[in-house]
C-alpha cells in the first residue's frame, strides 16, 4: 500500500456518492490522512473510511449558500502540509472535472509542496451510467460535451458557444445546470437542438434516494419543477437518454418518468 508523506497533499476523488465507488487508493489515502478537507458533495458514507482520530473539516461550496473562498481553501492545503500533516483534499466525483482541482494543485505547486492526485469515478459519466443511459452508444452518439451549468456568479457561463455546442456532440451532459436549465434549454433550442430531444436529469446519484426525472429539452424547465427535483443534479441530454426505458428497468435502476 503506498503511504501519505507527512508534509503532502492528496487531492482525492470520491466518485459520484455511494463509497463503493470509492478507488483502492482513495480509501488509502482516507485511512493515513491526519486532516480531510471535504467538499459537501463527499457524504459521510465515504467519510467513515476515514481513520479514527483524523481531523474532518468541510470546506465545501454550494450555490447561494455561504462558502469558503478558494483562495482559503488553497492556503489551508498549504499550511496543514507545511505543518507536517498527511492531507486529504477530498472532492465529489473527480478533482480534474468541474472540481478547481487543478487551481489547488497550481497552488500547491507554486508552494512547493508534494502532491498526488487521485482520480475518481466522474458524476458525469457514473450517474447517467447508474441511471441506465450510456453516454455513448452506437449509432446514437460518438461524442459527448461536458459543461458547467453556472459560473462562480452563479449565472449561465457566457464564454461558451451555445451554437456550437448545440450543433455539436450528440450527448451533452451539464453538471450545477438545475437552477439555470430554463437558460441552457433556451440558448440550446435557440442554437438548432430538437425541443424533441430526451433529457435526463438525476439527483443523488449512486444512492438509496437516487432520482431520475425524464423528459425533453421543450419541457424539462417546468417538468423537473413540478417533479420536486433540487440541486445537486446532473442533466444528460440527447437520444442516448431513450435508452434508459430499457436499460433502467433490466438493471433495477431507481427512476421516475415524468408523463408529459
């Protein structure tokens, strides 16, 4: 088993939720750590992998919700490594992907200090997966695009070409989108995507609870209101999203279709 130095980082993904998920050098790195810095999406489930006596400090960020500064949460990676301490950056899903990953390592680059990352199962790819809808499939989508459906302003990013991506990969595939998917449905139905299009959206993924509300670009907006469905969710959309009619129900995948 490969061991934490005193003095280093170990950005760490936690995978889409459910700590079976969990990589063997995640759960590694979790029982050595002296100190977890967590973020929200990092439930306690996979927090019990945690060795007794660790320190556990949330540090996470949510929308509209007071949060840490990233610069804060850079300068305490650096100071518990400076202090001698094995540290455990523990994030949702996978640290490169929609994660400031890689704004911590900079940091810890630029400090100086030793750091590992270790990848985790990305939501992007586990939750449509755990809903029964392959990212890519034959004949449906060779692509897929993944996007971020806000910025630190908690607005609708306006960098991204909207046209082109609504041209673009088959299977868009949005994380944070839930409170700006009226905007996103808009921008991409304005771009030429079918308002026909299936969309998934699922909340709570890899869990008990897991929801998954389908629908169609046209009528996502109110169907994902009526049906209760709050963030954190990640949306899926293009024809790859049918295919959960048949593959949910063969694997008993939790899901709830909304009738149009």
């Amino acid at each position: 088993m490969q061991r934490l130095v005193p003095g280093s980082v170990w950005l760490v993904g936690a995978g889409p939720g459910d700590p079976a998920h969990l990589t063997v050098r995640a759960t590694q790195a979790l029982t050595q750590a002296d100190i977890i810095l967590h973020d929200t999406l990092a439930g306690r489930a996979v927090l019990a992998h945690a060795r007794r006596g660790a320190e556990i400090v949330a540090v996470g960020k949510r929308k509209a919700a007071p949060t840490l500064p990233q610069a804060r949460i850079n300068a305490l990676l650096v100071a518990h490594a400076r202090a001698g301490k094995r540290v455990v950056r523990l994030k949702g899903g996978d640290p490169f992907v929609f994660g400031r990953g890689g704004e911590e390592a900079m940091a810890l680059a630029e400090a100086g200090i030793p750091f590992e990352i270790v990848p985790g199962v990305s939501a992007g790819i586990a939750a449509p997966a755990l809903a029964g809808i392959p990212v890519t499939h034959r004949g449906l989508s060779s692509a897929v695009t993944f996007l971020t459906g806000h910025d630190e302003s908690g607005s609708v990013p306006e960098g991204l070409d909207w046209e082109a991506i609504a041209r673009g990969a088959p299977t868009l595939v949005a994380f944070m989108a839930v409170s700006t998917l009226d905007t996103i449905a808009v921008r991409l139905i304005a771009g030429g995507r079918d308002p026909a299009t299936p969309v998934a959206v699922i909340a709570r993924a890899s869990l008990p609870d897991q929801s998954v509300v389908t629908t169609t670009l046209g009528a996502c907006t109110l169907d994902v209101r009526r049906a209760g469905i709050a963030s954190p969710a990640l949306v899926v959309i293009g024809p790859v999203v049918a295919l959960a009619a048949v593959l949910a129900a063969s694997a008993s995948v939790p899901a709830r279709a909304v009738a149009r």
